[in-house]
C-alpha cells in the first residue's frame, strides 16, 4: 500500500531533480524540465488596494454580496456574482507593501478595533512573504513555502519586485487534481486533524472569532452537551456530537454586515445540515463530496456519530492526474538518459585522469627510489655529525658540572657574608640600643633620684607648715576679737600688709604649693617606672600604666606653644589583664611610636595642615582634617590570646614606598641630626624578636598612620637580649 510519507517524499525531490544540475566537468544541458503547472497557479488579477483605503471599503470590497449565504451556490454561478476574496494585497507603485486576510478581520472584530477613521495600512499586516516568477521557481517552491511559513497567500512578484498575481493552496490544489489511484487507497482518518476546537451552540459568535484566533484555527465545530467552559482542545475520547460548523468566512460575513458578534448565537451563525464522512472513507469520496456540496471542509464522525477530527481541501494529498504523471515519467526519463549521457563523458574522462595518475605514481615510485639513495647518503652524514656533536656535548655538560660546583660554592659563601652582615646590623642595633637604654635609664635614674630628695623634703614639711600657718591664722583672729582698737602703728602696719588679703592668699599659696609637689612626686614616679632598672626581667606588668608614664614624660610635647595647637591624647582603653613582658623594653616601644606620631603631626602643623592656633583657642576646622585639632588615639583590648594596642595619629600618613622600609636598621626620613633610624628597627626587634608579637604599621596619605602592637598575655618561649 503507498503511505503518505511516500508521495511526500516524491513530490519533495521532483523539484530538485528538476532543476538542479549535476556536478561535472561538462556543461549541464539547458533544457529546463517543467514539471510543475505554476503558471495556472497564478491568480493575475488580485484584489489589491491602496495603503490609505479606509477598511469599510476594503470590506465591501471582499465581501460584494452583503448578506448571508452559503458558500459557492449553483445560483451565485449561474447569476456570475462577484466572488468573495479571502485576501487583499495592498500595493504601492505596483509592489506589494502588506496584505490583509479574512484572518485579521477575525482578529479585529475581537478587539472591536474595526473603526471606521482607521485605514487598511493601519491593520495589515507588513512586509508579506512573496515569490520571485522566475525560470528557476516551480509550482512544489511554492507548495514549500507555503508550509514553511505556515501562510495561505503567497504574492508573486517580478525581477523589479512589482506584484505579478497570487498564489492560494485552493489554486495549487485545482492545479493538482488528486485520482483514484492514489486517492482510493487512503482513507479520511490518515489525514484528518484529530484535535478540533468546539464549542457548544449558546457560544456567542465573538467567542466563537476569539477562539479562532487564540488556536490560529480556521473553524469551530458546534457541538452538544459541551461542559461549562469548552474553549480547548477536546479529544476524541469524549464523544461530543458535532451539529454544525463556523468558519473564518462566516465570521467575515457578519462583520462585513457589521453585526454585532456578541449578539449572535453560534446556532445562528453555524452552517448545518452538517457534512460529515467516516474515518474508513477513501479520500477520493472525501474529495467527491466537497466537490458535489462545494464545502472546503468535511467532519469525520465515528460509528455513533461522535466526533473524530475534520478533513479539509488542504490536507487531502495534491498529486497529479493521469496523463499528467506519464508525461512527467517521459521527462524524467529522458532526464536520466541526459545524466547517464553526462555521466558516461565524466567517466571517460576519469579513465584519462586515472591513466594519467598512473603514469604520474610511477614517476613517483622512480622520485622516491632516488631520494631514498639521497636520504641513506645525509643519513650517514648526519650519523658521523651526531658523534661529533654528542662528543662536545659530553665536554660541555662536563664543564657545565663544574661551573654549577662553582656557582654552588659562591652560593652558599654569599648566603654565608649576607647572614654575617645580617648578624653584625642586629649586634650593631642592640648595641646602641643597649647603649642608648643604659645611658638614658642612668640618666632618668639618677634626675629622678636628685628631685625626690627635695620633693619629698618639701612634701613632708608642707603639711606642717600649713598646721602652723593656721594657728597663727586663729591667734591673729583672737587678737582682733580682744583689741578690736589696737593702737595707731598697729592699724598702719596692717593697712600697709593688707593683713585681710594676705590671709586669704597665703592659704591658697600653700595648697598650691600642694598641688605642685604632688605633681613632681608623680613625675619622678613616672619616671622611675620608664626607666625600671630591672627592665630585662620578665614579669606582670599594667600596659596603662607604662603608657600613661609614656604620655607624661612627653607631656611637654603636647602642650599647645604660641602659634603652635595643642595635641590631644584620644584615650580608649580596654579591659586588659596584666601582662607577661619586660616592661622596660615595651615602654621603650611606646615612647619611640607616640614620638614618631608627635613629629609627624608638628610636621602637619608647619604644612598648615591645622592652620594657625595661637595657644588657647583651637584652630578652625577645615576639610582636609577629619578632627578639629590634631590628635593621637590609643587604642587597647584582647583579641584571643593577645593584647592589641593600636596607636594612630591624623597626620599627612605615609606613602607605601616608605611603609615597606619603616622597620629596616638605619632607615630615617627626618634630616641629619634629629633621628638615627633605629627607633622603629629597635621597637620591631622588642615586639616580635624578644616577646614573640606583632608590630604592623597601616597608613593611607593624607588620613593619618596607625602602628598596631599585638604582646601575647603569657610570655613565649623566645630568647631575651639585655
């Protein structure tokens, strides 16, 4: 039995066998084999339009006859009325700019867009899929592309892109009538569409367009009994039985009569009685009974009436007739003889190239014999050339293995003299660091021993003498109580000493004086505690402590002098535990980064950085500073295991260049005579070297400088240097 894949297949290769020439050196023949009536396809008088027609006469236009009707009567024939078009091409200079089809009047009488100010431009659809006429296009091009693009309507045009006429699958399909040969052999349930859009008959017949739309369907069966809501696909199994049909022709009708589609009941508005055949039907009978009843569509009905799928005029099989095919078979016949003629030539002129390839592969065999006997004769030479290179390569690696002994030996000397050099810059550093401690821990030692002698001679007597003064004080008060009128010398005395005032000021000298030994007794004891005689030893220590003797022996320092700002000491101490540490050395630490930050904001300060104080007042606030005056911020608390204490400063900061040379010996950059570049290498030695910590300096230019100490609260196993 022939299928249907079958017959698609050949009509898919009829065209290429038709047109396509064969690849050889011959000249292909010139006789174009037509195997496809396009011309009868061709509908030359189209209904075309203007871009600025108003769609109320485009739809007079497409619909002539404006009433209802059945499709194609024998009366409307008889009387030669105007056939109704299912497209318009509009046109400009004779080419085709867009086209509008029975579709998108559907589609406009569900958007109720059909206005009479609107034009066909305005709803059209643009740039339509069109046909070059030309020698190479046949009728099976056009079957193609019509499939392709899922369209109806194919515009021909010419060379100069001007509209030709039109092509329909109706056109295509009176061109190819189907017979009995092939038509008898299938039956209407191979072809027809099993999914069908119904809906029941209360649908209203704008309902009806939507659901046209929405499924790109042509039609909508009416069925019975439909449940609630039936706008979907429904499938065989439910056995709904169809009553009549709607078609996109139907809907175009109404609204050509400019109805009203919501108004209009799909029992109305359906074509009934329905044609209906069985699915066991030949497609033969199917395509008599659309000729007999001139319908484009039939539904197919099961045993019980139910609706099984429909079967319209464009999924019936387009072949040719009889007389048609034989002609066709002569000419493909006579197309095979005209390529068996060309192969028969190619083949001729294969056996010459094979001859030739044969005589050209044994002047090859006789090449490659020579250039084999050239080969045997360079690889000798080329054998006697490797001895000799491999010997001076055996001499080379020798001397090779030498130098590399030698570059090893001076490796190892110069990894040797850097470590020396290494040694002798650390003993250098303690050294003056050691020197530079005992000088100044003698020095604080012995100033402080010196003052606390008078001090404290002073400090015991005060209290004394402010007892003794406040007796003299009481007797001059009973004096004046007993001898309210002492004698005239007396009185004069007293007005010249001023004997009121003088009582009331000596009190204050005295508890000034007070005020004044206490704080050089805190002093001495501050400077005592920085200059610990005992710093090499290990033990527990308040890390306040040591930087609040820090911040007063540079008290001096921070005080605001003439034009010079005062610096504030910003203090936020944690809650630290005492620490296991020399307290000495770290005190050391401390005093040498809180200078570094006193000498980088004085240098601020000569910059303008803070602008000019004169003592007493604090400067203005301006941009660039982000404090009003400039300061140190000390910082303190436990991270884990570790006291951190982070001291920062609102200077000018310090570029990345220097950062990474902060901490080597002898780095300065302050000018000769005012720094010797070993406080900070002597500082980075007693943090991470003897108490096995961490010192870190971040600093962003024109934000300021922070110096981060990490000291572990229990002292690790690390090797003390005095």
């Amino acid at each position: 039995m022939l299928q249907e894949q079958d017959l698609q297949h050949f009509l898919d290769s009829v065209p290429q066998l038709a047109i396509k020439p064969v690849a050889s050196p011959v000249a292909p023949t010139s006789a174009r084999i037509d195997l496809s009536p396009l011309d009868r396809s061709i509908d030359r008088h189209p209904l075309t339009v203007a871009p600025e027609t108003p769609i109320a006469e485009v739809l007079a236009l497409m619909n002539p006859m404006r009433v209802s009707c059945q499709l194609c009567s024998e009366k409307q024939k008889n009387l030669k009325i105007p056939a109704k078009r299912s497209c318009v091409i509009v046109v400009e200079d004779d080419r085709p700019i867009g086209i509008f089809t029975e579709r998108d009047i559907v589609k406009l009488s569900t958007m109720e867009a059909c206005a009479i100010g609107l034009t066909i431009a305005d709803v059209m659809t643009h740039s339509p899929i069109t046909l070059k006429q030309s020698e190479s296009q046949d009728i099976f091009t056009a079957i193609f592309t019509l499939r392709q693009h899922s369209i109806r309507h194919l515009p021909v045009v010419d060379d100069d892109s001007r509209l030709v006429g039109i092509i329909t699958r109706e056109a295509i399909h009176e061109a190819l009538q189907p017979v009995n040969l092939l038509a008898n052999l299938r039956c209407a349930g191979d072809v027809m569409t099993k999914e069908v859009i119904c809906a029941p008959k209360t649908a209203s017949a704008l309902e009806l367009a939507q659901l046209m739309v929405k499924h790109r369907s042509h039609c909508v069966v009416i069925v019975e009994d439909q449940i609630q809501h039936p706008q979907r696909i429904v499938p065989i199994e439910k056995y709904q039985i169809p009553i009549g049909i709607v078609t996109e022709r139907d809907i175009v009708q109404f609204h050509a009569l400019e109805l009203n589609l919501s108004e209009i009941l799909a029992a109305d508005a359906m074509s009934a009685p329905l044609f209906s055949i069985s699915a066991t039907d030949s497609l033969f009978r199917a395509h008599q009974e659309m000729q007999r009843h001139c319908v484009c569509r039939l539904v197919v009905v099961g045993s019980h009436g139910e609706l099984l799928g429909v079967v319209s005029l464009t999924s019936l099989p387009q072949v040719f007739n009889q007389s048609e095919m034989y002609g066709t078979i002569e000419l493909l016949q006579q197309a095979v003889d005209d390529r068996a003629a060309q192969l028969q030539k190619t083949n001729e002129l294969l056996q010459q190239e094979i001859l030739e390839r044969q005589r050209a592969q044994e002047a090859l065999h006789q090449a490659h014999d020579d250039l084999k006997k050239q080969v045997q004769e360079r690889t000798a030479q080329l054998l006697e050339s490797n001895e000799l290179l491999r010997r001076d390569i055996i001499k080379r690696q020798r001397v090779e293995e030498v130098l590399r002994k030698k570059q090893t030996c001076l490796k190892n000397q110069a990894e040797q003299l850097e470590q020396t050099v290494r040694k002798l810059q650390q003993t250098q550093t303690q050294l003056v660091h050691t020197e530079k401690m005992s000088s100044l821990g003698q020095m604080i030692a012995g100033i402080a021993h010196e003052i606390n002698n008078p001090v404290n001679f002073i400090y015991g007597n005060l209290s004394h003498t402010s007892h003794y003064i406040k007796e003299l004080i009481q007797l001059l008060e009973l004096y004046q109580q007993h001898y309210p009128e002492p004698v005239s010398e007396i009185r004069e005395a007293a007005a010249d000493m001023e004997i009121d005032f003088l009582v009331e000021d000596l009190s204050k000298i005295v508890s000034s004086m007070q005020v004044g030994t206490d704080r050089i007794r805190q002093i001495v004891l501050s400077m005592r505690n920085f200059s610990r005689s005992d710093r090499t030893s290990v033990k527990f220590v308040d890390i306040h402590e040591g930087l609040d003797s820090t911040l007063l022996i540079l008290q001096h320092r921070l005080k605001a002098q003439g034009g010079h700002p005062g610096i504030q000491i910003i203090k936020e101490y944690g809650n630290l535990p005492s620490v296991e540490c020399c307290g000495g050395q770290i005190n050391q630490v401390f005093m040498n980064i809180i200078g570094n930050a006193i000498d980088a904001l004085d240098e601020a300060i000569q910059k303008g950085q803070w602008g000019k104080g004169n003592g007493k007042n604090p400067p203005p606030l301006i941009p660039s500073s982000p404090l009003t005056l400039p300061a140190i911020t000390i910082r303190t608390e436990v991270v884990g295991d570790v006291v951190a204490i982070r001291i920062s400063d609102n200077g000018g900061g310090i570029p990345d260049e220097i950062c990474r040379q902060l901490f080597d010996p002898f780095f300065t950059t302050k000018p000769v005579g005012k720094g010797t570049g070993l406080g900070l290498s002597i500082s980075y030695h007693l943090v991470v070297e003897q108490h096995g910590g961490r010192l870190e300096c971040v600093s962003e230019v024109g934000l300021g400088t922070e110096f981060a100490i990490e000291i572990p609260i229990v002292r690790r196993q690390v090797t003390v240097d005095s």
